[in-house]
C-alpha cells in the first residue's frame, strides 16, 4: 500500500511539473522565416500563430503564389520549432521515459 501511495505522489508531483512546462513553453515565442527572412511568422508555445511579417519587396512582385507559398513555409516552421521544444521540456520532465499517450505536438 505503501508503493502505492508514493507512486501517486510520484504522479502528482509530474502532473505539477507538466502544467509547469506547459505554462512556461505558453510564454516563448518561435520564429519560423521563409524566403531569406522576407517572411517571417511568430508563434507561442501553444502553437498559435501571433505574428506575421512581410517584406514590402515581397508585395511588389504582385506574385500571391509565391507569398501563400513564403507564408506556409514560414508559419510550418516557427510551429516546428515549437513543437520541438515542448517535445525536448517533456523528454527531460519524464526523464527520456517514454508515456503510454501521445502528446498532441
């Protein structure tokens, strides 16, 4: 009974330090560009796009292809990065344990 007890202490204590990380990685951003950094895309820890920046000599090519094109690589990948690092802040709160779940990033 006594295993059984600590190991929901065990539990609690994770559950603290997951809600932790996830608070913290909510207050980072990540930046994703594209184009040589005439698209540049800004998003928080919960993947959520805040921010996006367009070179005015993008615009001027009238090419909106190639804008769509320059926006989605970008906005792909500052959302890498972000599940990146949430991906690396779990490895190292479960100490490389792998969970019996998948995360959702």
């Amino acid at each position: 009974m006594a295993d059984l007890f600590k190991m929901l202490d065990t539990f609690k204590t994770m559950q603290g330090r997951l809600q932790e990380t996830q608070e913290a990685m909510a207050q980072q951003t990540f930046t994703g560009s594209a184009g040589g950094g005439t698209v540049s895309v800004v998003c928080d820890g919960k993947l959520q796009i805040t921010q996006v920046r367009i070179d005015p000599s993008v615009v001027a090519h009238q090419d909106a292809s190639l804008l769509e094109d320059l926006v989605l690589v970008a906005t792909n990948d500052a959302q890498r990065q972000a599940a990146a690092a949430m991906q690396e802040s779990m490895r190292a709160l479960t100490g490389g344990m792998d969970l019996p779940f998948k995360l959702p990033f």
